[in-house]
C-alpha cells in the first residue's frame, strides 16, 4: 500500500486547514468527491478502493526477483486500509509533533493486519457513481491534446510517467485512434537545469487550432502541424527524437524507440500485479487459484500442495483474471 494513499483515505490525517476547519471536514479523496461517491450509513463517503484477490508483486515472482515464499509472505500480511470510520490521526513520521515517541510506520494503525490479513470491497454504490458520473476518462476525446510533463522517475515522484500512456491506452481502448494526442517528456534529472517545454507545447497547439479552424473537414487529426508529434527533449529543452515510433515498446510489442530508451517507465503496485497499464479496474474479476495455477500464471513456479493450500488461504475467493 502507498503511504500517499493514507491522506486520501483518512478523515484524520494531520492538516494545516484554518481553524475550525478541520473538525467540519473529513479531508479525503472520496470527501472532496461525497455528492458524487454517495454516502455511507456512519455520514463518511463510499470508497471504491478495493484489493480483494490482487497478488502484490506477480510480475516480480515471475522475473525471480521474489521467491515463492516472499510472494506468498508479502500477499498475506499486506492487509487493506480500514474504513474510514475507524481511522485515527497518523502518529510519527506524518505527524513531526508526534515524533519520537509516537511512531506509526507506513500508516500501520490504519491498516487492517494479520495472517492472512483481511482485504478490502470496494463499496459497489461508489463504483457505480463515478463510472456514471464521467470522472472516470474512458478515452472519448476529439480535441487536440499535448500531454508534456517532466520526467521525474528517479524522484521516485508520485506523478509517475505512465500515465501519460494510461490515458493513450484508453483512447486506443475507445475507438482504435489517439492520433489527437502526443506525448512530450523533458527531462528532469540531475545532469542539467529543467526546462519549461510550456510555451513551445501552447504555441504548437495554437498552430493546431489555428488549422482546424481554416481547414474543419481534416478533423483535429488532419489538421496537426509538423511539430505536433511524439517526442522528448533533454534537460536544455533540445529535442532529442521526433515521429511516431519514439515511443515504440510502451504500448506494443516492437523494440523500444529512441524515447522509450532515455525515459524507462516502471509499474505501480496494480501493474505489477498484473493489471492494465491504463487502469480503470476498480474491483477484479476473480479465479480460483487452481485455475490460476494451470493457466501457467505464476510463470516457472509449481506450487507445491502446501503452498497451494497457502494461496487459498491468502486468497479465498480467487485471485484476479486481467485478461
């Protein structure tokens, strides 16, 4: 679980809101969004987050970066967030006024533990909500779009580069075509000063406008200037490579173009447990383990009987099918 999530799930996480406003509000993620999410019977919003049957480092297992054991340890003691309901104000370090002698690591005491540790249903009220609402992006989009951003990996910085393509991955899920979007990344890492790629991103999509307004039957795809491709620069803001296979590797199977290889992109928790690099899967699909198991899932590894048994145990309605 990621400590970021922890102060967009509980109520009482510690804040520096003006008096007064810090008893009135339950500062959350799912609060800011309640007339959307609903509502629960205890006065908190629903939550959609959910974790039943996601196999924390699959892919890890896989490549032999884990052992079995470590798998099979990590998935029964990584546990759920609890609700909001019972959720307390976070001790040390989150809280400096509460160190050294409170300490409360990765939000321990609001997490639900044990062996196995229990998971968490997403509220299915909540899941409908925001799929009806439109917060969730279904790749429906018809206007040009520049998505430029540092690239800030090794800050191990929470706006992770993925998702740039995440959202490319929807739009090619919706109707086959993401032409209308390119993907800038400038690069951010200690060997230089960051650059601003702003003012070159509102000037070409300025050009791009300025196109379909005098030629509207080309479409927004028609209508892109020469600058409006793929591409990623260096620290200086010079480009480094242009055209449509920079980013060859990311979303395909073909050997990873010149972007791809100055700008690796790394998984997150979900992903790495196996789930869609655009996300968007608020509660899995679930399979039994011996199904799992046969369908070569877990790579090289054959579970013994007693560590099928453990699986079972960790995992008693079923582990999560992506495909």
């Amino acid at each position: 679980m990621n400590p970021l999530w922890t102060s967009n799930n509980d109520p009482e996480w510690e804040r520096m809101d003006p008096p007064g406003v810090k008893d009135t509000v339950q500062w959350t993620h799912w609060d800011d969004l309640r007339t959307v999410y609903g509502v629960d019977e205890h006065g908190y919003a629903r939550s959609a987050w959910d974790n039943v049957g996601v196999q924390y480092g699959l892919k890890a297992l896989r490549d032999g970066v884990l052992t079995p054991e470590e798998f099979l340890d990590l998935n029964a003691h990584v546990g759920s967030w609890k609700e909001a309901k019972d959720m307390g104000q976070e001790g040390c370090p989150f809280v400096p006024s509460a160190c050294p002698a409170d300490v409360d690591p990765w939000s321990a005491r609001n997490a639900h533990q044990g062996d196995p540790a229990p998971r968490r249903t997403g509220d299915p009220v909540a899941i409908r909500n925001v799929l009806r609402s439109g917060l969730v992006f279904g790749g429906d989009i018809d206007i040009p779009v520049i998505d430029w951003r540092h690239y800030l990996e090794d800050e191990l910085d929470m706006h992770n580069a993925h998702q740039s393509f995440a959202a490319r991955k929807r739009m090619l899920n919706h109707d086959g075509q993401a032409g209308n979007q390119v993907i800038w990344f400038t690069d951010a890492r200690p060997d230089g000063p960051e650059f601003d790629q702003t003012p070159e991103a509102l000037k070409v999509i300025d050009e791009w406008m300025a196109n379909i307004r005098r030629h509207p039957s080309r479409g927004v795809i028609g209508n892109r200037p020469p600058k409006a491709v793929d591409r990623c620069f260096a620290t200086d803001g010079t480009e480094i490579a242009a055209g449509p296979h920079v980013w060859d590797g990311v979303l395909d199977r073909r050997a990873p173009g010149a972007c791809t290889e100055r700008f690796p992109l790394y998984g997150t928790s979900r992903t790495v447990a196996g789930g869609p690099i655009e996300g968007g899967v608020f509660t899995c699909r679930l399979q039994p383990v011996e199904r799992a198991i046969a369908k070569g899932l877990y790579g090289s590894w054959k579970p013994t009987a007693e560590q099928r048994a453990r699986l079972k145990q960790i995992f008693p309605t079923g582990v999560c099918d992506y495909r």
